[in-house]
C-alpha cells in the first residue's frame, strides 16, 4: 500500500519536561529509572507498531462498503491505547477551508462538540493549526495553556471544548491535504512519545489511502451505474463480449428479446444461446475476425428467444482495444429489432408486387386485346378498300395495321416485364431464358441465359423466384444503361439446396469511388430483396472488364413471416 507519509511530516509542539514514571521504585537510582523509562518506552513503541500492523492489515482486507466501519475501528483502538478521550476523523473539502467531522470514538461515550458537524470553517476555530495542516505538518499540543499568543484563537476553541491536549495528524492524497486525524484530552495532560507521534504518521496515511480507494470505488460505481441506465434507457440491444466471446454485459432491451437475464448469460457466448443454428458458424467467424482486425462491422441476423420466438436485429459490432492500442479486449454488439420494420417492408413490397402484377394482366388482357381488336379491324377494312380498287387507301391503312401490330408487341412487353407469367406458369429457370431473349431484342445487347445441365436451376419457391427475377432484371437493366454493356450473360444454379444467381456483363465497370454501401437505388433495391429472402449481394468487377452481381441463398432460408407473401 502507497501511503503519503513517504513525505517527512513535522510535528509542531511544546515538550514538557518528562515526568516521573509512577511505577517507578522511590529507592531507584537515577540510572535505574532511566533503563525502567527506556524499556518502558520500547514495550508502548512495539506495542504501538503492532497495532499499526494490525490497522493496515485491516484495511488491506476491507470492502469499499466496509471502510467506515474499518475507520470507527481504528480509532477506537488508538484512542484505547494512547489513553485519549476522543479519536476523530474530519474531512477537509478541495478548498482547504471547510471541514466536515465524520468519525469519532469517545471515551466513555461522551461525544465530541464537533461530532456530526459539517460545514466548519477551519480557519475561523483553528486559523493557526489550518495553516500547519495545509502544510501537511502535524501538531502535538501537550498543554494547551503553553500555546503563544499566535495561537490564541487556536487556544480559545480547545478551552471551550475543554481540551487539555490535543494532537492533529494530517492526512494527504497526492500531496494535498483531504482530512485530519484528531486526538484529545480533556481530563489530563499527555506526554505522547515521539515515538508514538511518527507511528501516527502511518496510520493517518493508511486512513487517507482508504478513503481515497473508497472515493474512486464510489466514483467507478457511479459511473456503472449511470452507464448501465443509459444502456438500459435505450431501446437498442446492447451486449459487451470480452476476448473470448463470453457476455459480460447485457442490457434490457436485450434481456427483452431474447427472454433471458443478464444472470442467466453472464460468462456465456451469444452463439451457443440465442443465435439461430444456421447462422452461428457466420456468427463466430465474424467475431473472430473482429478481434483479429478490430475493424467496425455491420450486418443483419436472427435472434431466436428462450421461448423459440425469432426476430431480426440489425447488428453493428465495435471493437475496443487494450492500452496498448493492438490487442482487443471487448467487442460491443448493439443492435435495432428490425423484424417489424422487415415484416412491414415486405408487405409494402407485396402490394406494390400485386399492383404491378395487376398492371401487368390489364395491360395484356385489356389494352392488348383491345389493340388486337382495332388490329383486326384495320386488316378488314384494308381488304374492302382494296376490293373496291382503293389500293392507296388500303396500303395506308395497311401502314396503320402494322404500328397497332408493334404497339401490341410493345404492350406485351411491358406486360411481360410487370408480371412475368412465364414465371408463375413454367418456373425461374424459363423465366431467365424469357427475359434473355427479351433484353437480346429490346435493349440492343447480346443477352445469354446458361443452365448447367445436371442441375437446371429449378427453385419451386415462388416467394424466392419472383425476388431472383426481379434482381436478374434490375441487373441486366443497369449493364444496358449504366454499364453501356453489350453482352449479358445470366446463370443459375441449385446445389444441395444453395441457390445462386449470377449476372455478369463486358460493360465499362463501376465507378473508383463504389463501396458495397454505395450505388444508386436500382444497387440499393436489389440488396434489400436479396436480405429479404436470406440471401446475400456481392456486386464486384468482372474477369476481363466489366461488372459481376452475384445473389447466394444458404438453406435454410429466413423465417416465412419475414418474407413476401403472395
């Protein structure tokens, strides 16, 4: 222990002549009473080292909730053995100036006047024995009647308290003065040892040692405790990891979704409570590679609660490093229940999915039925024309047939793009031909679709169909006007359940300044269907020029009421 008396405390005193030992024999010579006076003075000195040894000992073992009780203790043991009748303790403010009286043994049970007081001004009861504390040098008063004329205000405060001796005992932290340690007589007048006095010394520092250890304690307390109710105000999910992965905090926003206490997870790692079997490989290798790089991440997964309840949480995960700034000591982990937010993005993409489906069937089955009417028409009326030997007229009208006859192609078209029958009627796999051989005719670049053979890419989901689809034609769009491309190839696989879209084109590639996060909202709208049905976007530059978009889903897939709902 670290104590402030390493600094050489003076004792300012008056010494009066030692007086006769009482259990001296009156028949002793003058050198047998100095060898009596000399063995009694190391017996009180070793008596009074293992007390201190006893103090310091004490205060080693204590709590910070048991230092005041430690105190109340301690005092009471000097003032037992020193013959005193008080023993307290005051604190002085930052100031220097204003005193607070804390801790008092008395003799007795007879109270100290100050015992309980707060709020003294020290230089206006003890301005001569303020100025020595702030000095840090202790005062020994045998008499008080001894004091000089300096020291007459000094004086009148220990007459009206009825002090006959006193002693103060500074005690400093960082070489500033926190508090006193105070002992006096109020029916004899005591010769303390020198002895005794330095051993004072000791303990007055192994007291300011404790209180300032029980001041940061209560500070660290605080602060937990203002730190934990932030983390607990917040909706968002907190949980802190050390090196190893094992929960060591956890909030009750977190406690709320997961159906667990933060008793319950304390020591434990996330992957083996609440985090759904499917993603607690990906869980582990992001928290490793977290605490090898300590680099800042983000992503979506699933919690699932001790009650079998599953949400999705948007993670973001940081780092905090050692002293040392190279070593991670503890990962947070907060994240945002987004399942709602998902469950209502996903119906909003229902309805604008039906809507345009709807579009789709009333642009093919009205307006192309009515232009294959007027078509019909027009050819007929073409025929009379002719008949009657108008052929100017007919070859006019004939002019008109074939742009109703383009204008259907057109509408059918559009059609086709609104709500892809195909899809619904013979699968993804014919969809992706579809929409090949339509961008190869509409969009002025040469499209292929490429089905391996032993596995043609069947997906008899439709939910995740529509959303490939879609992702494939917003791809193959953004090559055309964007990527200035002028081939296009699309691929699909399945394997054991993986499912894999690729769309790759010799376009002029992205921008210098792309990141996964940036792109416009076509980039934007193909990421978030790819999240909605479990899957994954990379979008990267192709071998040999140009730009590759690349949709993995792992099975199993996300929970259906996540997904889009036909």
């Amino acid at each position: 222990m670290s104590h402030d008396h390493d600094r050489d405390i003076r004792f300012s005193h008056s010494v009066l002549p030692a007086r006769v030992m009482e259990q001296e024999p009156l028949s002793a010579g003058p050198v047998t009473r100095k060898i009596l006076r000399a063995e009694n003075a190391l017996q009180q000195r070793v008596e009074f080292e293992a007390l201190v040894s006893r103090i310091s000992s004490l205060f080693v073992r204590l709590k910070s909730e048991e230092i005041d009780r430690g105190i109340y203790e301690a005092l009471r043991e000097m003032g037992e053995f020193l013959g005193v009748d008080h023993c307290h303790l005051c604190r002085v403010d930052g100031s220097g100036e204003w005193v607070d009286h804390t801790h008092e043994w008395a003799a007795g049970g007879r109270p100290h006047p100050w015992a309980g007081t707060r709020g003294l001004r020290l230089d206006e009861h003890l301005p001569w024995s303020a100025v020595r504390l702030r000095r840090l040098d202790g005062i020994a008063i045998y008499s008080v009647d001894t004091l000089s004329g300096e020291a007459a205000v000094d004086q009148a405060t220990f007459r009206a308290q009825g002090i006959k001796s006193v002693i103060f005992v500074p005690m400093a932290v960082g070489g500033r003065l926190v508090g006193f340690i105070g002992l006096d007589s109020t029916e004899l007048e005591m010769h303390w040892t020198e002895d005794a006095i330095s051993l004072l010394k000791i303990v007055g520092g192994i007291l300011a040692d404790a209180l300032d250890r029980r001041r940061a304690e209560d500070a660290l307390r605080k602060e937990n405790d203002f730190t934990q109710a932030l983390l607990n105000a917040t909706g968002a999910l907190f949980i802190v990891l050390d090196a190893e992965g094992r929960i060591v905090r956890f909030n009750h926003a977190a406690e709320s979704v997961s159906g667990y206490v933060q008793d319950d997870v304390l020591g434990k790692v996330p992957w083996d409570l609440f985090i759904p079997r499917d993603e607690r490989v990906a869980a582990r290798r992001s928290f490793k590679q977290l605490t090898t790089a300590a680099t800042a991440s983000a992503f979506e997964g699933g919690v699932v609660s001790r009650f079998g309840k599953r949400r999705v949480i948007s993670w973001s995960n940081t780092a905090l490093l050692s002293e040392d700034g190279r070593t991670v000591e503890y990962v947070i982990m907060s994240g945002i229940d987004v399942t709602d937010t998902k469950r209502l993005e996903a119906e909003v993409l229902n309805v604008a999915e039906r809507e345009q489906s709807r579009f789709g069937h009333d642009l093919h089955d009205g307006l192309g039925q009515h232009l294959t009417g007027i078509e019909f028409m027009s050819q007929v009326l073409s025929q009379r024309l002719a008949a009657r030997g108008r052929p100017e007229e007919a070859a006019d009208l004939d002019q008109i047939t074939g742009l109703i006859r383009e204008a259907i192609g057109q509408t059918r078209d559009l059609a086709r793009g609104l709500s892809p029958v195909v899809l619904q009627s013979k699968g993804l796999a014919v969809a992706l031909q579809d929409l090949a051989a339509s961008a190869t005719k509409h969009l002025r670049l040469e499209c292929q679709c490429r089905l391996p053979a032993e596995s043609p890419g069947a997906v008899e989901d439709p939910e995740l169909a529509i959303h490939l689809y879609r992702i494939a034609q917003e791809a193959v769009a953004n090559a055309a006007k964007h990527g200035k491309a002028s081939q296009v190839t699309l691929s699909l696989g399945n394997i054991e359940g993986r499912v894999e879209l690729t769309v790759e084109d010799n376009g002029i590639g992205l921008p210098p300044d792309f990141t996964g996060g940036s792109g416009g909202m076509g980039l934007r709208v193909m990421q978030y269907r790819a999240g909605l049905i479990g899957g994954t976007l990379h979008i990267g530059t192709r071998e040999g020029g140009g730009v590759a978009i690349t949709c993995a889903i792992e099975p199993p897939r996300m929970p259906r009421d996540v997904r889009l709902k036909r």
